[in-house]
C-alpha cells in the first residue's frame, strides 16, 4: 500500500504474468477501475477505463489519477487491473492499493515535510 494526498497524481504500474509460466505477458483488453469501501458497500469512483501499455516493455501496463480534494481521508482505494491472457483463454487480475492521508499527517512542510506520529494499542 502507497500512501498520498489530495491533489497528488497516484500512478500504479502492472504487470501481467502468465499463471503457469510466471512470465510476463502482453494482454488482451487492458482495462483498470478504482473503488473503495463504505459500509459495506463497494464505492466506484474510476469507471473502468484503459491501461496504457509501456512501451517496449512485455506484459507492463500504468494507469494514474489525480487524487480529488473529495478522496476520503484514511480511506483506502483499490486499483484494480484486469486483462485477458490470450493462450490461455483465461481473466487475469492484478490490484494496487492507496491510502489517503489527511494533509496534517504531513506536517509542516516549510520544516522538512513529513511528521512521525505513533499510536499506542
């Protein structure tokens, strides 16, 4: 899991690897959304949209969003890829997480940036 704040741009990177091989493969229909959790119920807040592939690169895919000022504190949002392995007829999912932290998490930043803070359980 990453850790980000409102108004930054998360980029998640994939990649697809065959389930018997283990080796990195090209997909067919390289699709991503973005969800979190509430209640129970699962929130989608990235419809499912494409994958770019990398160039030159077997079986890697990046997606990025710009975090909103609406993302929800200290929720955690589920960056989920899904692609089709076309030898094997098969769906393959891979997922990313991020966690968005309140902006006093960070501390001051003119002083250095990030604050360390503990919690007793």
């Amino acid at each position: 899991m990453r850790f980000f704040k409102r108004g930054e741009t998360a980029v998640s990177r994939f990649i697809f690897r065959d389930f018997i091989s283990n080796e990195p493969i090209d997909v067919e229909n390289p699709q991503y959304d973005i969800v979190y959790h509430s209640n129970g119920d699962e929130i989608e807040v990235v419809e499912l949209s494409d994958l770019q592939k990398v160039e030159g690169k077997i079986g890697i895919y990046i997606c990025s969003w710009e975090i909103p000022e609406i993302a929800i504190e200290n929720a955690t949002y589920f960056v989920t890829g899904y692609g089709v392995n076309q030898v094997r007829e098969t769906n393959l999912i891979v997922e990313d997480m991020y966690r968005v932290l309140p902006i006093t998490f960070f501390g001051d930043v003119s002083n250095g940036g990030i604050t360390a803070k503990f919690s007793v359980t």
